[in-house]
C-alpha cells in the first residue's frame, strides 16, 4: 500500500517538475522575441558608434640616441620601422615595434655630394625626399621596405631606391656663384618639388628672392635604357612680398606661393610658360602667413597664419568662371600664448591634418567633417618634424629629443553628427550643400556622406506612396467593412490578402519595366485617367439612382463594387487608348517631349509617379486590412441607434462610426507608412537611385534602404561607409518602430475601448 | 439630384470604386503576369519577311514576331525617316527577334510594317536552340553526320544527331560535376587538412607521405576521367549541320552546341502543345545559360525550396513556444505588453534592416568566430564568415517569427475555454494540456502560420541580397560529397533571379520574358501558400464555432 502512494508521489513529482520546466522553457521563448529585437536594436547600435569616437593618442616607443640630425623623418607601412634623412643625404633606419625597439637597424648613405644646398619631401603618398646640390642639379631619394618571409616569418629590409636615377639631374640653370643657401630647417620652404612618372617639377627660391620653376621630362633610350632629361625653364616675376612657402602639387600642374600676404597659384604644366591664375589677398588685419600646406588629394591648400587661424581654399567653379576662394577656417585651440601656426602635416590619404605651435602644441582637425579631432602637447619641445604612416595609425616625431612614435585612433575622422546631416563645403564645390557620393576610383577621395538626400527620398518616395494608398485603401475599407455585402466580403478580403503576400521583387520589376514605360507613352492617358474615373463612378451612381426599382432590386445591396468592375475597366482602357489622340492634340505628339523642352522640367522614365503606384499597391493592403478590422468592430448599436434616429447611412458613417474607429484609421495609416519607408525593392527598381532632392514627380530618388542594398556588399567591413550604412539601417529601425510602437499603442487602446462598448 | 447629393449616395459609391480599382489592380497583374509567362514557351510561328526600305534597300527577315506598337508618323520623320507613301498618323512597327546573334550586330529588330513587302511562314524553318549564343534560324539544307553528307530525310537525321550530341554533351557534364568535382572537393579538404596538421604542429614526415600518395592517387584519377571527358567531347562535334540563314549564307552549325531543333511553322496544333509542355519542363528543370538569360531556373528552385525549408525548421519552434507563452502562460502584465509591442515591431522592421544585421552579425561577427574556432585551416579563406544559405535561413527566421506567432495565437485564442478546463479539472497539469490538447488542436494554425511564413520567406529578396544569394552558384548546396548538405554555400533565389535577369543583365530585352516566366512561377507558388494558408483559416474558424456550442 505504501508502495504505491510512493510510486503516486514519484510519479507526481516528476509530473509537476515537467510541468514547471515547460512554463520556464516557454518563459524563455516568450522572453527570446523582445530579446531578438534588442539584439537587433543594440548591434546596430554597436556597429555604429565608433564612428562618432573621437581621436586617441597614446605614446608607443621612442628613439633618444642620435648622433645625426634630421631633416626629414617617415614611418613605414606596418609601423615597425621609422626613419630619419639627414641634410648630407644619410637614411637612418630605426626599429620601433617588438623586441629591439630603439634600435638603429641601418644607416644607408644614398650617396649624394655634400653640396647640398636644399632639401625637401614630396607629398606624404609619393614618399620620395630631394636633394639640390650647388650645381642646380637634383637626387631624388625613395627610402622602401622588401619584404621577405624567410622561414615563414615576415621580415622588412630597409633599403633606398632613386626613381630617377642615382645620378644627379641637372635641373636649374642657376648663374654662377648664385646660390649658396646652407641648407637649414627653417628654409626647407623656399624648394618644393614634384614628381611624375616622367617628369620633375621644381620651384626654387634664390638668394636674391628670384622664384624659379622647372620642368624636367625625361625620355628613355630605346637600346641603352638610359634617361636623357629636357629642361623647361621660367622665372616666376609676378611673385612680390616676403616668401613664405613654395608649393607644388604632387603632378606638377599647379604652383602655389604663399607669401605674408598673397597667395598666387599658376598652371605648370607648360614648364616654358607658367600662366599666373589667381592671385588673392588673404592678409587678415595683423596676423601674418605663417605657413601653409596641400591636404590629401592636392585640392586644398591650408593656410596658416600667426594668430592659429588656419584657412582652407581651393578652385572651384564661380558665377564668374573658376576662382580660387576659401571654404571654411579653423582656429587652433591651444592654451599658449604664442598660438602661430608653424607647420601643418597632412595625412596620407584622407583630409586630415596636424597643426603644429612654436612650443611643440598640436591639434589635429579633419576638413570634410570640421571637427577638431585631438589637442595637446605630444612633447615638450619643439616639433621638427611630424608624419602620419601610411594608414594612419601611427605618428612619428622629431624633436630636440629624438624620434617618439605615437599610436593613434582615428578611423572615422570624416564623419560628424553635424557633417550627416547639415550641408558641407566640399572640395571643389561652389557651396556647402547635401551630397552622397560614398566611393570613388582614387584613394585620395573626399567621401561625401550626407544621409540628407537619402532620407529625403525615402520620405518623397513614401509621400508619392502615400498619396497614391491613403485614399484608396481607406475608402475600400470603410466600404467593405460598412456597406458589402457579406457573400461579396468573403471574396473580397481573401484578394486583399494576397494582395499583401504578393513579392515586392515582382511589383519593382513589373513597375520598372512594364509600367514605367507605358505610361512614359501614354502620359495624357494617366491625367485622363485621374478625371475620368471618378467622373464615370458618379455618372454610373446617378444612372442606378434613377433606374427603375425593378431593375435596382434584382442587385442586393452592396454589390456596388462589383457593379463598377467593368465600368473601371472600360474607362481605364478608354483613357489609355484615347491617350496618343490627346497627345497629337494638346501636346504635338510627345508629351515627354513637350515636358522636357517646353517645360523644362526633368523627365526620368522611372520616375517617382512609378514609385508611388507601385508602392502604393503594396501599402494598399497594410492600411485596408487594418483599417477595415478598425471599422468593423465598431459595436452595431451605434450605428443602430444613429441610423434610428434618422440620420442616413453616410452621415452614420462619417459621424458615429468613423469618429469611432478613427484611433485604428490612425494606425492603419501610421503601417503604411511603416511599410512605405522600407520598402527597398520596389524603390530599386522602380527609380534610377540617383541621391538628388527635388520634389519633382517626374524625377527619381535614392532611399535609405535602396542604398543599403546597392552599397553594402561593396564596402569595407568596418570601414566609415559600412558604419554608416549600419546609421542609415539604424535611422530605418527607429523611424519604423517610432511608427509601429503608436499604432500598436492606439490600437491597444482602442481594443480595451470597444471591449468595455 | 440635390437631395440625392444630400443622402450622400454619390461618396458611397466613390469609395465602392476604390474597392473596384484594388481589385481590378490585383487581378489584372495576376493575369498580366500569368499571360507574359505562360505565353513565352508557346512555340509561335517564324516569319519569313521581304523588307523593302524607303532608301531602297532590300532584305530578308527572317524571325519571330516578338511585340508590335504604334509609332506617330510624326516621331518617325522627326527621326529622320522619310515617308512619301504612308498616310494616317500612326505606323505599326515589328520588334523581330532575328536570333543568329554571331551575324547580325542586334539579335532584335525593328521593321515598319510598310516597308514590309512580302510575309509568310514557309515550310521547313527551323529554330535552333543552342548553348552559345542563343537562337538560330534558318532552314536545314544538309545534315552531316558521321562524315557523310545527308540531303534526304533530313529532319530524321538531324534529330538523330543532336539527341546523340545532348546525350554526349550530358554525359560530359555528369563526369565533369560528378566524378570531377568529387576529385577537386576531396583535393581542396587534402590541402585543408595539411593545413590543419601545420597549425596543429602534428605535421609528420608520414602524415606528408600519406597526403602526398593519395593526391597522387587522386591526380591520376583525374587524368583518366579527363581523357573520358575530352573524348565524349570530342565524339559530340563529330556532326554538323548545314543551315542557310536569312542573308541567304550557308552556315555550317556544329552539333556539340545544338540543344533542341524545332520546325513550329510544320507543326500542327497538339505538336504545338506537345512542344510546349517540354519548353515547361525544361524551364523548370534545366540549368540557367547564358549569363542567366535563357535556359532553366533549376538551380534557383532549388536553392529557394532549399533556404525556405531550413528557415522553417528554425522558425516554427521558435514562434509556437513564443505565441504559447503569450497566451497561455503570460498574464496582462507590463512585460507582455512589451512583447506584443516587440512582435509588431518585428514584423514592421523593413526587411533590408534584417539583411544589414544578417551581415554583420551572423555572419561576420558569429560566422567568423566559428570560422577562427572550427575552421582555422582554411582562413583567411572565409568558410561561414562569408554570406551563405545558412545565414539567409537564420535571417529570414527572424524576419518571419512574428508571422508564425501571430497566426499561431490566433489559433490558440480560437481554442473554446472550456476545453482546457476540462483537461485541468481530470487533474492533468498545464503542461500535459499543452501538449495533448492545445497543441494538437492549434497544429492546424501553426500549419497556417508556417505557411504564410514560407510564402513571405519565398518572396523576399532585399535582405538576401546582403546575406546569402549569388546570380550564379557553380554548386548547390546539396550534393554527393561528404557532408552532402553545404550549409556555408551561396545560393540562387527565384526573387533575385528576377531582380537579376530583369535589371542586371547585358540583353534586358532577350531576358525580359524569361522574367515573366520567372515572375508567373514565384507568384504561383506563393499564391498557391497563401490561398491553402487561407482555407485552412477558415476550415478552422468554421470548426472551432461548431465547437462552441
């Protein structure tokens, strides 16, 4: 007996706890839904953020000991070595990563006389340093890295390459006993050089404040491979005031001297003939240039002055032909007193640049994004000499004490808040506007990121959408729920449903390729349309309205819509047919002819009329469907008593029964539009996806989705354009749930309002 | 007419005409769709025209008549065409898909009914149907077969020939994927495995050895399998066949490249039918040709059927227990409300935004942490750390987890009350009546839910275009070779398929009613879901009242 009250118990227990582990394990699911869309909500989120870091700088490794002086310092690639040029034409190499970090790996004589006379570095990119000997002849030096992996292991060997030649140029033709500048620091500014793959370009400044230009071409020896160089020569006597900077672009097509006062900028490609192009004045009051510097790309040139204000100005396109004008400064935010601007180093690739003070303060900007990235004292001395590695992840400086390389963070200097959304300056644009242009061929290129005009045309493109769904979708549902009849409902529902279920693949490509070009023909047809239709429907009212009863009886009541089927379908074809006759009459044949050249207004053949009835046919459903439950569930006893009381069916529906449902019309609405701003690929196919704003209806747009669609298979795991792509999924996210979360909310509301009816 | 306005009788019949338009626009795209595809595997008749240009040219056509419009005379003369003989203010033009695209510039044409001279369908033009460069038409002057000349009975021969051809070529490409792939799959895991034993450090003397015998094994494999496929290729271009074309030219077309021949213009009405039903089957059944433009739609088939099933296998568990735990086990509590908020907002969330998070989250974050874990072999060749059909899956699961908790709840609200109670009071838990009678009841629901589900699944291309699907996969992602289901392998998908053919393909005009084609079956199968999704909805709510009282 007792056995088997146990083996009762044994069983209940395990009973009970299957029970108990199935409500957890339901729990759990239950809990995974909301946790699903956290997850989403919070990833995005985590993939975004860093584009909104700001920079970080932190000390790595530094190299005290050094007999030379420097003229130039570099850093290689992967950041493993650094290394230093002297002004006698020695390359020394340190190591400044693992074991050994701090030491001299090599020191490589590049063999060139010690009658130099003038030193200086090319663009960050190039890589390449010159050497200008008393004879006016030129070396170019090129410090590379071989990379080997002996024994599976990668290692570097520093060695130097001559582009050009181990043997000097001849590159000016300097009068005798001319020119006998002793090369120091502070006149590395009055060379500059550029090279081509070849060509040189060298500007120079004598002793007697003469500017020269040259132009070096170089031909090859069919047999003997050997370089015979040619040489253009022009005094640049246009150039007044004390020199500040030469500076030329790294392919040698354009001059800039940079004076206290003035800038001039020439066209050097004919080396015989530097034609002055502009000529401006930027003296500011007292302040003074103090130096100046080309950015990334070679477009803009910055401007340094002696108060720490920093100016950025480059060719653009004016009402009067090109100008050169400044687009935007910077001020240095340095506590010092003395806050010159004495050198500017710019990145290798992207727009951002280091300013430099006499005291050894720096401050970092970034041009697109105007953002002011880092500000500080790196080292307590003068900065002699300051440069970015090749990708940006390190920074090398040369000081009093030696050479101290920096790790740096900063991979999205280009994106800001401000930059996303307001209108930017962008190099060579007239004005500040909105532009998405996310990639390009060259590596120099200004990312233009402004989720603007995307956003715009996701909302232009779920107007037109909404135009084109509200009122049909509503009406139909206020319809079906309040005046079909039921046997015509059961039909009518089920259609609507697969309606929804329909792919949207196949609504874009129907819209792309079938729609959009029949109605680019039969344009006129779809303003008939517009006029028509309603038109009929009334008249086919009034003609049943005064039809016999006989007649009127044998439909049931709220067969309407069946009746007006063929009707639609008589007067959609009309209109479509009558089209090309409108057309020879209004329009001489073309309408999109006329709309183009009379009007003037821009024509694409996928347009966002396209978009608006194709979207709109996929939005229909969503507002019918939640619509029509709206309205359906409004209690009949009110209805009931209104009608009782006299008032007819349609002042019953507009007064009692709509005013009820209106919370659920509200959140049929607020779907759709849900709907509409995501739909992707409707709008891919049915637009050109050119990112432009303009409200036209005969234009296209870019939305948000379609971008995404278009853009992220290409871009760059981590890379800003693939965070932004996760802003622009993130934007979608919130603005879709902003617009679920009210309609749910009301139709929640609502349901507790009806239950308590 | 005043009081007729008053009563308001005009605004009801307005909105009557809205409903009017959505569903003359559902059902008229269901037949556009249905007519556009069904009609591009109707073998039509090839014209023959005589062409005579206002310039004074003139020249054979010889082709199907593949659209026709009417062009305002006044477009045609502001284009530079000169009429001296054509009155009225509109001409009918021809689009003629000419086909031979190796002799002509365009494969499609434009002629102007008036210039058209002479028309007829004559005896004995015959299409081609050809691995490279699409149709071609003509009529069969020779048939050489085996060296020999054949002039008579000609059409037997031909026939005789290319099924020989299509059964070498067939045979050649079974080696190739079988047999061959089979080979290069086993190499590629040698090679892995070498890899592994590398990073392992268990990399022996022998172990090299061993690799090295069975590559060797392998190789010699290969070459003998290579010879067979080098001779059945060979044995297929034996014959030829020798075709006078439009321009009058003899042309002599090798049967390795020759698929199928036809004579439409010969055929009576049940040939016709008979043509088209295999037209049907080879859509549905062959490999996609041509930069997808012409052939099959197999492999996106598959790859479709294939996603969808793996989706639902994840899905289904997932949102029964989610919609059981809102309706049976939570109360009215804040975090239900939360829930439900999340679950509309789930199903409201664009289907892109669902790609976007596929891609970075499955599969380059999870996707390469498996990759480093499990498969450091083969980095930094991606295995699941690329876009595959086990990431669309997972996706899509996602996507479609609020339709299967929503369909199922509404099948578990459906389920009277009483019936639980009674269950409850014979002293089951609420765990035994879960699962004995809730469950079983609503299985119809979830069946619905699961349904809806496959057919959102199966339509749905924007997250999968960042997540999984290619425009040509060279593999399916079930095959013969150990493990035999690839889940880390991209796939084609119908919906991309058309998104492809239709918008990014080189000839968008000789692609445009495989499209249609393409169209028709993926609204047909989603139609067919979601009308079964809906029948068994209202099969249920029919039984459930019953229940009731």
């Amino acid at each position: 007996m007792s056995q088997i009250s146990s083996n009762g118990l044994k069983t209940d227990s395990k009973r009970l706890f299957k029970d108990q582990f199935a409500k957890y394990g339901v729990m759990t699911g239950g809990v995974l839904v909301l946790c699903a869309l956290l997850l989403i909500f919070f990833y995005l989120l985590y993939v975004v953020k860093p584009v909104f870091n700001a920079a970080h700088i932190e000390p790595r490794s530094s190299v005290s000991t050094m007999a030379n002086k420097y003229v130039a310092v570099g850093i290689e690639e992967q950041t493993e070595i650094a290394f230093g040029l002297t002004d006698k034409g020695m390359v020394d190499f340190y190591n400044v990563k693992g074991s050994g970090t701090g030491k001299l790996i090599t020191s490589v004589d590049a063999n060139i006389d010690d009658n130099i006379i003038a030193f200086s570095s090319s663009a960050p990119h190039q890589g390449q340093y010159a050497y200008l000997n008393e004879h006016g002849e030129i070396t170019v030096i090129k410090p590379s890295f071989r990379v080997a992996f002996p024994n599976d292991v990668r290692t570097l060997t520093p060695v130097i390459t001559y582009p050009f030649g181990e043997q000097p140029t001849p590159a000016l033709d300097l009068p005798a006993g001319e020119a006998r500048n002793i090369l120091s620091r502070g006149e590395k500014t009055n060379f500059a050089f550029a090279t081509d793959e070849n060509a040189i370009g060298i500007v120079y400044k004598t002793a007697n404040d003469d500017v020269i230009f040259s132009r070096l071409e170089s031909e090859e020896d069919m047999f003997t491979d050997e370089l015979s160089w040619t040489s253009y020569q022009s005094d640049l006597n246009f150039v007044t005031g004390t020199i500040q900077q030469l500076l030329i672009s790294p392919d040698a097509s354009r001059l800039f001297v940079v004076t206290d006062k003035h800038i001039y900028v020439a066209n050097s490609r004919d080396g015989e003939d530097v034609q002055l192009l502009y000529t401006v004045d930027v003296g500011r009051n007292a302040a003074t240039i103090t130096t100046a510097k080309l950015l990334a790309g070679a477009n803009s040139l910055m401007v340094g002055y002696s108060d720490g204000y920093i100016g950025q100005w480059f060719e653009t396109n004016s009402a009067d032909g090109r100008a050169f004008i400044q687009s935007r400064h910077f001020q240095m935010a340095v506590d010092t007193e003395d806050k010159a601007v004495v050198a500017i180093y710019p990145e290798f690739y992207r727009r951002t640049f280091t300013a430099v003070t006499k005291s050894g303060e720096a401050n970092i900007f970034h041009t697109t994004s105007e953002a002011e990235l880092w500000q500080g004292q790196l080292v307590d001395q003068a900065i002699l000499d300051f440069e970015f590695s090749p990708r940006s992840n390190a920074i090398v400086i040369y000081s009093a004490k030696g050479l101290s390389v920096f790790k740096i963070e900063n991979e999205h200097p280009e994106v800001s808040w401000s930059g996303l959304w307001q209108e930017v300056w962008y190099e060579g644009y007239p004005e500040a506007d909105y532009i998405w242009q996310s990639s390009s061929a060259s590596d120099d290129f200004e990312s233009k990121f402004s989720l603007v005009p995307i956003s715009f045309g996701t909302l232009k493109a779920a107007m037109y959408a909404m135009m084109f769904a509200v009122p049909i979708g509503l009406a139909a549902a206020v319809y079906t729920a309040y005046f079909m009849a039921p046997s015509v409902r059961k039909i009518v529902k089920p259609t609507v449903e697969i309606m929804e279920a329909l792919p949207t693949v196949i609504l874009g490509f129907l819209a792309g390729l079938w729609l959009a070009p029949v109605i680019e023909e039969h344009l006129p047809g779809v303003v008939l349309l517009l006029i028509l239709l309603p038109l009929s429907v009334f008249i086919t009212a009034f003609i049943w309205h005064n039809l016999p009863t006989k007649v009127r009886n044998k439909v049931p009541a709220g067969w309407d819509s069946i009746i007006l089927l063929p009707i639609v379908v008589i007067v959609g074809w009309t209109s479509f047919a009558l089209s090309p006759l409108v057309e020879l009459w209004l329009f001489n044949g073309n309408t999109r002819l006329f709309i183009t050249n009379d009007l003037g207004i821009t024509f694409d053949q996928r347009n966002s009329l396209i978009v608006g009835i194709a979207m709109g046919f996929a939005v229909i459903p969503t507002i019918f469907s939640i619509a029509e439950d709206a309205v359906f569930s409004v209690p009949k006893t009110l209805s009931s008593g209104s009608l009782a009381l006299g008032a007819t069916q349609w002042q019953t529906l507009v007064k009692v029964v709509l005013l009820t449902a209106s919370p659920g019309i509200f959140s049929a609405v607020m779907m759709g539009l849900g709907r509409a701003v995501g739909e992707t690929m409707i709008v891919l196919m049915a637009t050109g996806n050119t990112p432009i704003m303009d409200w036209s209806i005969f234009e296209g747009m870019r939305t948000l989705s379609a971008n995404i669609a278009v853009e992220m298979p290409e871009s760059e795991v981590g890379s800003s354009h693939y965070r932004i792509l996760f802003l622009a999924a993130f934007v979608l996210f919130i603005f879709t749930f902003f617009f679920n979360t009210i309609a749910e909310f009301v139709r929640q509301r609502l349901r507790e309002k009806y239950s308590s009816l | 007419m005043k009081s007729w306005f008053k009563s308001g009788a005009p605004w009801i019949w307005m909105t009557a005409g809205a409903v009017s338009i959505s569903l003359i626009s559902v059902i008229g795209l269901l037949l556009l769709i249905a007519s556009r595809g069904l009609s591009y595997f109707w073998p039509s008749d090839i014209y023959q025209f005589g062409v005579n240009t206002q310039t004074g040219q003139s020249y054979t056509v010889i082709g199907e008549i593949y659209d026709r419009e009417l062009v305002p005379t006044q477009r045609l003369i502001e284009a530079g065409i000169k009429f001296d003989n054509i009155q009225g203010e509109e001409v009918e033009r021809l689009l003629v898909k000419t086909g031979n695209r190796e002799f002509v510039e365009l494969d499609f044409q434009w002629i102007l009914s008036p210039e058209i001279t002479q028309s007829d369908t004559p005896s004995g033009l015959a299409v081609f149907e050809r691995s490279k460069n699409g149709n071609f038409y003509g009529f069969v002057e020779a048939v050489i077969a085996d060296g020999k000349r054949i002039v008579e009975n000609k059409e037997a021969a031909l026939e005789q020939a290319i099924e020989r051809a299509v059964e070498l070529n067939d045979l050649a490409l079974d080696l190739q994927n079988d047999e061959i792939g089979a080979i290069n799959y086993e190499l590629e895991r040698l090679r892995l495995k070498q890899r592994k034993y590398e990073l392992e450090g268990t990399l022996t003397a022998e172990k090299v050895q061993e690799l090295y015998d069975r590559r060797a094994e392998l190789n010699l494999e290969y070459r003998e399998y290579e010879k067979q496929l080098f001779a059945y290729r060979n044995q297929a271009k034996r014959d030829e066949v020798i075709v006078k074309d439009m321009r009058g030219e003899l042309v002599s077309l090798p049967m390795n490249y020759i698929l199928d021949v036809a004579f439409p213009n010969d055929m009576n009405f049940f040939g016709k039918v008979a043509r088209y039903g295999k037209q049907i089957s080879k859509f549905i059944f062959d490999d996609p040709r041509e930069a997808n433009t012409e052939g099959g739609v197999f492999p996106a088939i598959f790859g479709t059927v294939f996603m969808v099933m793996l989706m639902a296998v994840i899905v289904t568990p997932f949102g029964v227990i989610a919609a059981i735990y809102l309706h049976e086990y939570a109360g009215n509590s804040a975090v239900t409300k939360i829930i439900r908020i999340a679950v509309i907002n789930l199903a409201g969330v664009p289907s892109i935004v669902y790609g976007v998070f596929g891609l970075g989250f499955f599969v380059y974050m999870f996707g390469g942490s498996l990759d480093q874990l499990f498969y450091p072999e083969a980095l930094p060749g991606p295995t699941f750390g690329t876009p595959g059909v086990m990431w669309s899956a997972l996706t899509l699961a996602i996507l479609t987890l609020p339709v299967v908790i929503v369909s199922t709840e509404e099948g578990l609200s459906r389920i009277p009350g009483s019936l639980r109670q009674g269950s409850l009071a014979l002293g089951a838990t609420k765990a035994e009546t879960l699962w004995r009678i809730v469950i079983p009841m609503a299985s119809p629901a979830i069946m619905t839910g699961l349904i809806l589900a496959v057919a959102r699944a199966a339509g749905e291309v924007a997250p999968l275009m960042l997540v999984g699907v290619v425009k040509m996969a060279p593999t399916l992602p079930v095959d013969g070779n150990f493990p035999f289901v690839h889940l880390d392998r991209k796939f084609m998908h119908l919906g991309f398929h058309i998104y492809d053919v239709g918008f990014q393909s080189p000839n968008v005009e000789a692609a445009r009613p495989l499209v249609y084609a393409t169209s028709f079956l993926l609204v047909t199968v989603i139609v067919a879901l979601n009308i079964t999704a809906i029948g068994i909805r209202n099969h249920l709510r029919e039984k459930y009242k019953a229940l009731e009282h």
